[in-house]
C-alpha cells in the first residue's frame, strides 16, 4: 500500500513538472547538436600492411643485420617521423599551412596526426612475437588528404623496408668478404713467419730432439774411441826409443840387413874359432860394421817416419775431439732449446687454428649473406605487402 503511495506522489509530481523536463531536455538536445557541429570535422583513414615471412625457410633467410622485424618497423617508424621527414609530407599536400604556424608547430601536428600500430603474430617459444600486419592511421580534417597521407606513409614504408633490407645485406656482404679476404693475409703472413722462425731454429725443432740426442750418444762413444787410440799412439811413440832402436823386430816383415848381418856374424863366428889367422876375418869385420851402420841409419829414419806418421795421426785425432767437443755443445744447447722453440711452435699452432675458426666463420657467413641476398633480389624473403589501402 505504501509503495503504490510513492508511485502515484512521483508520477503527479512529473504531470506537474514536465513541461520544464521538456524544456530541458530539448534545450540541452540543441546546444550538444550545436557545439558537435561547431566542431571541425576529423576523418581517420586507415592502411593496412601484411608482414609475409620468407618463402624459402632458411637459416639465411632471416634477417642478416641481426635485427629482428620488431626491431626494424620501429627503426623505420622513427625515420618516418622524424623532423625532414614529416615536413616533406607536410609540404607535399600542403598540410597544417595555416598562417603563423612554424615548422615545429606542423611537425607536432603531424605526428598527432599519423599513428602507425602493429598487430603481433603468433608467439613461438618463450621468445617476443615479431608483427604480422601493420595499421597506419591518418586523421585529417580533409579525408582525401587523409588518405593520401596514409598512402604516402606507406609508400614510404614499403620503399624504406626494401632500401634498409637491401643495404643490411649488402653492408653485410661487403664486411665478411672484408674480413675473410683479412683473415687470408694474416693467415698468410703467419705461415711466412712460422717457416721463418723454423728456419732459423731448425736444429731447435721438436721433431729433430730424438736425432740430436742419439748424436749426442754416438759422439760420446767416437769420443772415448779417440781417446783410447791416442793413448795406443802414446804407447807406440815410447817405444820407439830415442835411437829407433825400439824398432828391431818391431815389425813382422823380413829385414834382409839383420839376416846379412846374421850370416856374417856366424860365418865370422866359425872362422875365427877354425882359423883365428884367416885373411878373410878383417874383410868380415869390415862388412858387419858397414852394415851395422847401415841398420842403425835405416832405424833411425824408419823411426822418424814413425814419429811423423804418429803425429799426424794424433793431430788429425786431436782435431777431431775438438770438432766433437764443439759439435756436443751445439747439441746441448740445442737440446735444452727445444722446450721454448716448442712452446712457441705452438703458440703460432694457436693462432693460425683460431685464425682458421674465423676465417672458417667469415666464409660461412659470407656465403648465407649472398644467399640472403639473392632471395632479397627474388623477393624470396621477408616482405611488406599492402593488404589494404587507405
């Protein structure tokens, strides 16, 4: 009872005031009518981009300056709205020329005016999505000018993409070529200085030290063999004697002097005791003392030719063990060289293997680089697509 009490209080209370609900209403309906079209009038076009990933699904196909697609529609949003750029635009249709407005004032209000959105892509792993389609919006008081303006920002787009990607490759291209054609004069210019280092160390060379050490052996063993026949010489030389008398019977060949000497000696023997008066006995004598004579003068030059032949033959010993002794030096210190020649021998290995992943790594990328880029010239890979335009 009390609720249909309320309604009825509320509805006679409207009879009564609705002409000035009226009023209102229709005064406030005409002012916002009014003040809408008091206002200028915007018109938004929009353009639609489609991002189309490689044809060709490649490891070359990606994108070779290392930026992702992210990356780059930002990189060519900024150049689109930079200063030179937006004013160029401006100019062009002849866009927010109002009098006293200056350059600055045309750039901002043309950044307010060209919005560019993108549209993500399917996420794959854990990784950010690259985009798949872009949106350029145009607001413009002018919709016509609205969408040339759009259009042009996606001409520009298009152009800036192709020309960024085809100066990436190309930039691209030219420093692994760089690089690899770097890396093969290096190259080069180690092995020259690793074959001058091994030949100026080539006694030094850790494949030689085996060589040098069963030298070393053998000159030892040459040496105590000099040494003992130098003691033989010695030995010789002192029974020589100092009248070669050292020399009687020394030798194992027949003396005809000693066996003349012999006969006589015998034959003067016999006669002396058969006929100590025989006219012959002073004859004897006078033959064995020419002939003792005679063998005394041949030992003594027998024995001189000894001696010279004993000296030479130590000379040509002596010069020898000082050949051996200077040549055991050599290999002493060459042997206790080849630790450092070795180290450094494998210090240039070091270089040249890590020169050789490198110049390995410029050829392989070298080679997706012109790869990369003839999928760009075919327009195998990444590409901008205008889907819709404005």
């Amino acid at each position: 009872m009390d609720q249909l009490l309320i309604v009825r209080d509320f509805a006679r209370t409207l009879m009564r005031r609705f002409f000035l609900f009226t009023v209102i209403v229709l005064v406030g309906t005409a002012a916002s009518i009014f003040y809408a079209l008091s206002l200028d009038r915007v018109y938004e076009s929009v353009a639609v981009v489609q991002i189309q990933g490689p044809q060709i699904a490649t490891e070359t196909s990606t994108e070779t300056s290392g930026m992702s697609t992210a990356q780059r529609i930002q990189q060519i949003e900024q150049q689109l709205r930079a200063r030179d750029s937006l004013l160029e635009v401006a100019e062009k249709y002849d866009l927010f020329d109002a009098p006293g407005m200056t350059a600055a004032d045309r750039v901002n209000l043309m950044r307010e005016a060209v919005r560019l959105d993108s549209v993500a892509g399917v996420q794959q792993g854990y990784g950010r999505s690259d985009p798949s389609a872009l949106f350029i919006t145009a607001r413009m008081g002018d919709a016509e000018k609205a969408a040339l303006v759009a259009n042009e920002f996606v001409s520009q787009l298009l152009e800036r993409n192709l020309r960024n990607r085809e100066r990436a490759t190309a930039e691209t291209l030219a420093f692994f070529r760089r690089e690899e054609e770097r890396l093969r004069r290096e190259i080069a210019d180690l092995d020259t200085r690793l074959l001058d280092y091994k030949h100026e160390n080539s006694g030094a060379l850790p494949e030689g030290l085996e060589f040098r050490r069963d030298e070393l052996v053998r000159l030892n063993e040459d040496r105590r063999e000099i040494s003992r026949r130098l003691l033989e010489l010695a030995r010789e030389e002192s029974l020589l004697g100092e009248d070669g008398s050292g020399m009687r019977g020394a030798s194992g060949a027949v003396d005809p002097i000693g066996m003349e000497l012999g006969r006589l000696r015998i034959e003067l023997s016999r006669m002396t005791v058969s006929s100590p008066n025989h006219p012959d006995l002073p004859r004897l004598r006078g033959q064995i003392a020419a002939l003792e004579e005679s063998e005394d003068a041949t030992l003594t030059r027998q024995a001189e030719s000894q001696r010279r032949l004993i000296a030479d033959e130590t000379g040509l010993l002596n010069e020898q063990l000082v050949s051996i002794t200077e040549r055991q030096a050599e290999l002493n210190d060459l042997i206790q060289a080849t630790p450092g020649v070795e180290q450094e021998l494998a210090s240039y290995t070091r270089q040249r293997e890590q020169m050789q992943q490198q110049l390995d790594a410029a050829i392989q990328g070298r080679a997706e680089a012109e790869i990369a880029q003839r999928l760009q010239s075919n327009r195998q890979s990444e590409r901008f697509e205008v889907l819709e335009s404005a």
